[in-house]
C-alpha cells in the first residue's frame, strides 16, 4: 500500500530522532512491501525563524492531506528563557492539535525489564507496570479564555469543558479498557472544580454502556501519590488536558527514560504521532538523544493505518536493541558501552528488515559499523 507521510522534525533533537524513525518506517516498507511518501513540513522555532509564524498555514494543509503526521519536538532555549515573547514555538503545536481536531491523547507507559535495573523505584513497586494515559488534548485550559490586566497586575486562565468534549475521548478510553485489563480510572479535582464534577457525571453515564469495565476515580492530588506507591493498580487512566500533561511526565519515570515513550493524538480525520519528550536543545546535533520513543510513534502510527504485523515488527526491534545494550547514554545503566542516537536507529532498521539477528555481527555493533555480517 502507498501511504502520506507529513513529517515535522520540528526544533533542537527533533530532527535527528525523526530521522531514526524514518529510517524504521523505510525499513517497514522494504520488508512488507509498501510505499511512505514523507512530505516534510515546518513547525515550532524554526518556522518562526523562516516564516515568522510557529505554524505555518502550508504545514496545516500538508497534515490534513496525509495519512498520518509524524512529529518530532518543539521548543527552544531563546523562548524558554523569555517569559515575554509574543511568539513561542508551542503554540504551533496547540493551534496544530486545534486545527487538526486532535482530541485524544493517548500515552502508553510500559515497563522493560531490562531497565528496571535503571529505575529509582524498587523492582517489586514498579515491574508489571503497564497504564494507558488517555488526556483530553483540545480544550481546558490551554484552550480556555485568558488575559493579563491592562496594568499587569492580575491574569487568568478559564477552564471549560463541554458533555459532548469529555463524552468522545471518554468513549475511546473505554473501549481500549475493554482490550486491556478493563479498569478505568478518572482523575480529577472533583472536590474543587465544578468541570471535574461535570467529568465525573458523565464518565458514570458512559460507563453503563461498558458493563465489562469497571471505573473509579481519583483526586489528581491522591493519584500523583498512588501512581508511585503502587503504579500496577492502574490500567487505563482518563483525565484533562492539565491534568493528564502533568501525570504523563509523572508515569514517564517508570519506563526508566523519557526517551523511551511514545504517543498519539487522534482526531476524528487525523492522527498525529509524537514522542513525548520535549526538544532537549542541550543535545541538539550531538546524536546522543535516545531515538526510542520516536521509533516507537512509529509502531503507534502503524497499528492506527491498521498495519498490526509491521507495528509489531518495530516494536520488536525495539526491544531487541534493549536486550542487547545497544542503547543511548540516558538507558546504558552500568554498561560501559552506549550507541549513538544514528547507531540505534541504523540498528532497529536492520533489525526490522531481516529479523533474526543469528546474522548479526555483535563486535561491528558495538564498534558501531554495519550490524550484519
Ligand atoms: C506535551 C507538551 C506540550 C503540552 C507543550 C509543548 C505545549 O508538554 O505534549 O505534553 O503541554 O501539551
Ligand atoms: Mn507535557
């Protein structure tokens, strides 16, 4: 099959995990025999750098066009440290998520067990752990009504959610339960926010029609507590779009690195697929940053076109480079050896394209050359 590909490499380590995750899908493509035309497009800085404005009206047309939009990371230290720019590379990636309806966020955090060893929690805490972050991503409020006084004394932020905005991310979150462990927890700050009430009424609605699923819910205060004395009590975790940023980062640590999840963000006619990391501009251009949780978007991208084996095959090459230590620095725990961003990706590919690695040439791999013989 031939399939559009719009891809933002976006700001700082973007590019260069984009271009692991291309190769992963080039590899993908010669081994199941399809086609992935990538049209590139810009987004975040350096669009602002080129265009003037973080999310240009060409790159909004060449996501609605495609398939699917492959993401890399937005930001920049030129912002960042800037609390007053008008401008801000984020906003690209908001007005993106708006223009594009992306409503659904979904973060899978799973735990490798051959990173427990990395992990600052207790193998017994934390292996097993398997949770599905499903945040609402196109209201609350980041999109609510805001303003800073004319005197700069006084701002605010609104908070707004509609039955018909938390019914439709509420129905998907539901049905991946129903294919999970079929638990779904709704965090919330029902004790305080009148939208949280309005969450929780018609989340209780919705689950009568999943009578398979159980539901219970969570103070987003209690559950930031609970996620760490016992993450595998949760399966599927519902909640806002402030909320599920905050818990996600939060459920990152488990997986051992940052660097290693992936995401998606659906809408009812596109699909936008991320890691969640952010740009790291510290290792912009070193090829050190783990290309892991982009390779993985890929896997997601994948299963979404409906490509199950090809979504398996890539996450399995994962995992192998796991297995076998041929990870980046952030991953390499006591290992004296550590690959470069490119070698992992070189390595995932070649794994994707003949995988077996009863061919593999495990001194080149660890001098970083070709890993087959
Ligand atoms: C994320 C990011 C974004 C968010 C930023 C870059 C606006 O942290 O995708 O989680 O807060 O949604
Ligand atoms: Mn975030």
């Amino acid at each position: 099959m031939k399939y559009t590909i719009a891809v933002i490499p976006g700001d700082g380590i973007g590019p260069e995990v984009i271009n692991q995750a291309k190769k992963a899908l080039d590899a993908v493509a010669e081994a199941y025999d399809h086609i992935f035309l990538y049209k590139e497009a810009l987004m975040g800085a350096c669009a602002i750098e080129e265009k003037g404005d973080p999310l240009p009206e060409e790159t909004i047309e060449i996501c609605k066009n495609a398939d699917a939009v492959l993401f890399g990371a937005i930001g920049d230290l030129k912002y960042d440290n800037n609390p007053a720019a008008k401008i801000r590379p984020e906003q690209g990636l908001l007005r993106l998520r708006q223009e594009l309806g992306l409503f659904c966020n979904v973060r899978p955090v799973k735990v490798y067990d051959k990173l427990i060893k990395n992990s600052p929690f207790k193998k017994e805490i934390i292996s097993g752990t398997d949770i599905v972050i499903f945040r609402e991503l196109t209201s609350g409020i980041y999109f609510g009504q805001k303003e800073l006084s004319e005197d700069g004394q006084t701002a605010f932020d609104t908070c707004t959610y509609s039955v018909e905005e938390i019914s439709r991310v509420a129905h998907l979150a539901f049905k991946a339960a129903q294919g999970r462990r079929k638990k779904v927890t709704l965090i919330d700050k029902a004790n305080v926010l009148i939208t949280s009430r309005l969450w929780r009424k018609t989340v209780t609605e919705i689950a009568k029609e999943y009578k398979d699923v159980s539901l219970d819910f969570l103070y987003v205060n209690n559950a930031a507590v609970q996620m760490l004395l016992n993450p595998k009590a949760f399966d599927v975790i519902l909640t806002t779009n402030l909320f599920g940023d905050i818990i996600s980062d939060e459920a990152s640590v488990f997986s051992g690195s940052v660097g290693l999840l992936a995401s998606s963000s659906i809408g009812e006619k596109n699909a936008l697929f991320e890691p969640i990391h952010g740009s790291y501009p510290e290792a912009k251009g070193k090829d050190i940053a783990n290309p892991l949780a982009s390779i993985l978007s890929v896997a997601m991208l994948l299963e979404h076109l409906g490509l199950l084996e090809e979504a398996d095959a890539v996450e399995r090459a994962v995992e192998k480079s796991l297995d076998l230590g041929i990870t980046t620095e952030d991953i390499k725990g006591k290992n004296q050896y550590f690959a470069s961003t490119s070698k992992v990706g070189h390595f995932i590919a070649d794994y994707i394209t003949h995988q077996d690695d009863s061919n593999m040439n495990f001194t080149n791999i660890h001098m970083g050359q070709s890993t087959i013989i």
